[in-house]
C-alpha cells in the first residue's frame, strides 16, 4: 500500500503525493526466475518513477504505475518505451494494482481511497468498494475473479485489516491476529490467502514476516521466522514458487531507497531461497504479484541513485 506522507497528522481526505525520482536515480526494470542463472536488466528511465510491476496473462507486456497512472511495457520490445493506458474518468493510482484472471481488467487502487476495475486496454472504469470512509488497498483477486482482499484502514495509527470484497458487494473481515498486515493475495488453487503480518512478533514493532491463513478464516500459519522485515508474498501461478521482499532488521513498514533483498523459494521451503537479488528499493519493487503466466521469471524494480 501506499500510505500519506506523515500518516499521523494527514487528514483522511487529504491524497498522497506520488513518488518522485531523486535526483541522480533511475528505475530499472529487471527480470529473473528461480531457474535462471542471474537476472535481466529489461528497461531503464530517468524520465519517471515507475512502481509495482504486473505480468499480463498472455506474457506480452508488464503494467506498472508512475505519476497516478498505469503503463505498459512490452516484454519483447522494451525499446518501445511505456505506454498509457487512458481510463475514463481518470483515476490517481498508486502502486497496488492487480490484473484480472480474464486478462481483460485491471483492478486499481485510487488515491481517493477506493479501488477501481477498468479494462486493461483503457476505458471506463466502476468503483467497488463501498463508501464507507475507509482506505482501501487492493492486492488480491481470487482465481475466479469473483472477490478481492485489500488491507482497510481505519486510521493509519492503527494496524490494517484484511477485508475480502465478496460478489454481492458485503465486506468480510477476517482476523489474522493484532499486528500490521499486508499484501493479502490468494494463492493459485484459491485455498489460502498469503500475506505479511507482525501478528507474530508484537514485542518487536513492525517485524513484519510471511503467513497464510484459509480462505474463509482460520489459524495463521507462520512461514518465515528470519532477522529481516518480510513483506509482500507472491506464489508463481504454477503455485511452486514464491517471491518476497526483505528490509533490514529494524525497518518499519515498507519505505523506499533501502538496500533490500528479493528472495525466491520454493513453497515447500520457505527458510532457503534458491535466489536472492540485492537492490536499492522497497517500497514500489515488489508490492504486487509480478509472475509471469508461465512461472518461469518474475520482475521487479530497483531504485539506483549514481554517485
């Protein structure tokens, strides 16, 4: 999610301020997989702070997001640079986007608090959730497309919950214990719902690490207990493998410019990643599923600042 600037003293209605690249940084735009020897350089610009990287289900392009809107970029043809996709209203998005199971949709989270689905080629676009004074940040949607699970936020003092939007528009909420979560997203074969939380680490604020818990509600299931702030689970679609970011041990939340790590594991062993790619980044690497349909590679961004 992308929370206000100061999320102690912003007013609810006030709207977050899109990132900006520093002066000297650029956002590149790389591609690895768990069976590949190192990863790929793909694309690279100074021009914009792009965010958040989705793989389309026809593994010709990534969307990712910059200045308030959604971009594509052809895998094949990176030369060709990004190009807009047009919603009509125009909708201020931040970096929790999820592509729809169809591969037809895109569904957004807006800097007005709501989440948005529009069609991936540009159009118009219908508001979801309900107006109901909260926040809501998307991560999930379930493999039917039928549902999706955001964090709703009250107050940002306050820990998220994990909210799932269900088909006749009723909000569940399920309880995954006192701490902070994140990133809630379903895993392939619909039975668990993925995310970080510091529901397991009250004594140490904001260590944040891996769960899952039934779809439906249930007890958590820890699945990373490292010195590192996990956040943001993603299983390829295939449901072998899984990739997640790592801050340094004290980090609070999920800021960016921090050297962090994007570890790749395996589901049946979430302790020892088969890959691990050091960046400067965080917040905007890695915030949302960026598999590819085949579940051979993944991407992520990282932030390099020249020195």
């Amino acid at each position: 999610m992308t929370p206000p600037t100061d999320r102690q003293n912003t007013a609810r209605q006030e709207k977050p301020r899109h990132r900006a690249l520093r002066a000297g940084q650029r956002a590149q735009v790389w591609v690895a997989g768990p069976e590949l020897s190192a990863p790929r350089l793909l694309f690279e610009t100074d021009d914009i702070l792009i965010e958040a990287p989705n793989w389309t289900p026809d593994g010709q392009h990534l969307v990712v997001n910059g200045d308030g809107a959604a971009w594509t970029l052809n895998v094949h043809h990176p030369e060709r640079g990004l190009d807009r996709i047009v919603f009509d209203p125009p909708v201020s998005l931040n970096n929790d986007h999820v592509l729809g199971p169809d591969g037809e949709h895109i569904y957004l989270s807006a800097t007005d608090t709501h989440i948005y689905r529009g069609p991936l080629a540009g159009g118009p676009v219908t508001r979801l959730t309900p107006d109901d004074g909260r926040w809501h940040f998307l991560h999930g949607v379930s493999p039917d497309g039928r549902r999706l699970a955001y964090v709703q936020i009250d107050d940002f003092a306050e820990p998220g919950a994990l909210a799932i939007l269900e088909p006749d528009h009723t909000v569940t909420v399920l309880d995954t214990g006192p701490g902070h979560l994140d990133g809630p997203e379903w895993s392939p074969d619909g039975r668990w719902i993925y995310f970080n939380t510091g529901s397991f680490t009250m004594t140490t604020p904001g260590h944040a690490q891996i769960a899952r818990v039934p779809d439906g509600g249930g007890p958590l299931q820890r699945l990373t207990t490292s010195s590192t702030v996990d956040w943001f689970p993603h299983l390829s679609p295939d449901g072998r493998w899984a990739s997640y970011i790592a801050f340094p041990q004290g980090t609070t939340g999920h800021p960016a410019d921090l050297p962090v790590e994007i570890r790749l594991v395996s589901v049946d062993d979430w302790t020892t990643p088969v890959q691990r790619y050091p960046l400067l980044g965080g917040q905007g690497s890695l915030n949302v599923n960026s598999w590819s349909p085949d579940s051979t590679r993944m991407a992520y961004i990282a932030y390099p600042i020249a020195t």
